[in-house]
C-alpha cells in the first residue's frame, strides 16, 4: 500500500467514525420509561403493557427511568416505536414517545 493510499484509509475511517459518534444527542424523559435489555424484550413489554393486568418489571426490562432524566440518543428509530439510549453507561431500548 502506498502511503497516500494509506492516508486515505485514515482520513475515510476518521470521517465514518466522526459520523457515528455525531448521530448520537443528548435529551430527557418526558415521562417515566421503563428500560429493556433488546429490542425483543422492549417489544413484549409493551404487547404486556396492551393486556388489562399490564406489563410487569422483569429480567429483561428491569430499569425504570424517571421523567426528566438525561440520557443519549444512540438510534432514534429501532423500530415500531422504540428507541435505543445508553443510560449509565449501558445501551437500553426506551418507548420513542417518552423521549423529547
């Protein structure tokens, strides 16, 4: 590999990595949420949440993450309504509509 090759090999990785990090934001709750470990597990909550005894707090989702509280944006949309956060240091899948 040439070396102007290889710079361009840097400067293209420093690029795509600079857009990654720059999709994530910062915002708060607007409501309370509760936090589940993956997309699967966020999705049986919320089918739970749709039956008349509700959803419960589990393994898979076992954080409850309180209105006004600020977390990252990692993706907005991760699908049918969910979006995926890092909180204390961890990813989490959150309800989009609870995030301002």
């Amino acid at each position: 590999m040439s070396l102007t090759s290889k710079m361009a090999m840097i400067v293209v990785t420093s690029i795509a990595w600079t857009s990654a990090a720059s999709a994530e934001r910062m915002t708060t709750t607007s409501q309370e949420a509760f936090a589940c470990v993956s997309w699967a597990a966020w999705h049986e909550y919320v089918l739970a949440s749709l039956r008349p005894q509700g959803a419960q707090a589990s393994k898979a989702c076992p954080l409850r993450i309180a209105a006004k509280t600020k977390v990252i944006v990692v993706e907005d949309d991760a699908g049918a309504g969910a979006s995926e956060i890092r909180y204390r240091g961890k990813n989490w899948f959150v309800d989009n509509q609870r995030l301002q």
